[in-house]
C-alpha cells in the first residue's frame, strides 16, 4: 500500500510540474518574449482577421497570385502530403493538369504540393512567372507589379538558411493596398 501512495504522489507532482506549470510557464515567456509568433502570426487589417503569414490560402481569381498546390485543399485540420509517389499516375496527372493551366515553364514549387499542403510561400521564379497575368487582370503596367513582387521577396533566413521565397498572402495583400 505504501508504494501505491508513493506512487500516486509522484504521479500528481509529476502531472503537475509537466502538465500544468511547464506549459503555463512557456506560455508566458512565449507570449512576453515573442508575442505575434505565439498567437499564430495572424495578419488583421482594420480589426479583422485576414489569415496567417503561417498558413496558405486558396486563390484563384487572375487577380491574384496564386500559391502552390494543396493535397488537403488548403485545410489545416486534415493537412499533409498526398503521399503519391513518382511513379503514381494519379500525380503525373494533376501535374499535367497544373501545367497546362499554369504553362510548361512552370516552377516545381507551382505543380507540386508542399509536405504539410499549407506552405505560404512560392519561389520568386513562381512569383515571376505570375506577374503578367496579375498585371493584366488588374490593369496594371508589369513594371508595376514586378516592383513589389521585388519587394516581397523574402531572403534566407538569418542569411542562410534556405532559399529566398515570396509569402503570397502578404504579396496579395500588398496588391489590394494599390487600388
């Protein structure tokens, strides 16, 4: 009986350091130190919530610069990769499909989807290979649209890691502020 209770009492120490005042106490430093990261690095814009510079979302419209393909449709509770191999038909065909909508020039980041289907960002070759169907569909000159596509383009991370990339949610938000 007696190493029942032993038990026991560590048991709800234990739940209690690592369960309750480790996540409280990382939660708070998370939140005093790196406030913006910690709440999901939300993008508002006059007190509404537009998304995540995190997380991808749909677009469509010409106007806009569309982000790579998502196997789970850009959902984030069933996210993941579509686990389609090389050799699977299934993906040669969607990324037929996506090339002949997008052209055969396209990059490998706007055929293919990202391991989680929620990548934010596209190459600036992606970006670039945009700009003249956004231009046109704005009414805009490329020049114009080449300018803050230059401007969005996001460099390695501390100077190194990884590749430069252009987040296309800000990307598209920064077109909306034109007009």
């Amino acid at each position: 009986m007696k190493t029942i209770l032993q038990s026991l009492r560590i048991y709800l120490i234990l739940t209690l350091l690592t369960g309750i005042l480790y996540p409280l106490a990382m939660t708070g430093v998370a939140q005093l130190l790196f406030p913006k990261q910690a709440n999901g690095s939300r993008i508002v814009e006059n007190g509404k919530l537009i998304g995540s510079d995190l997380l991808v979302q749909k677009f469509e419209s010409p106007r806009y610069f569309w982000p790579r393909p998502s196997s789970a449709d850009y959902a984030t509770v069933p996210s993941g990769a579509s686990n389609k191999g090389p050799t699977s038909a299934d993906l040669k065909k969607s990324i037929d499909e996506r090339r002949a909508k997008i052209g055969s020039a396209a990059p490998v980041d706007l055929l293919t989807a990202s391991g989680s289907g929620l990548d934010p960002h596209i190459s600036p070759e992606a970006t670039r290979l945009q700009i003249s169907r956004v231009a046109a569909a704005r009414n805009l000159s490329v020049q114009q649209i080449a300018k803050i596509v230059d401007q969005a383009i996001e460099a390695p991370q501390l100077g190194f890691l990884g590749e430069p990339r252009v987040n296309v949610l800000k990307l598209n938000l920064a077109l909306d502020q034109l007009r």
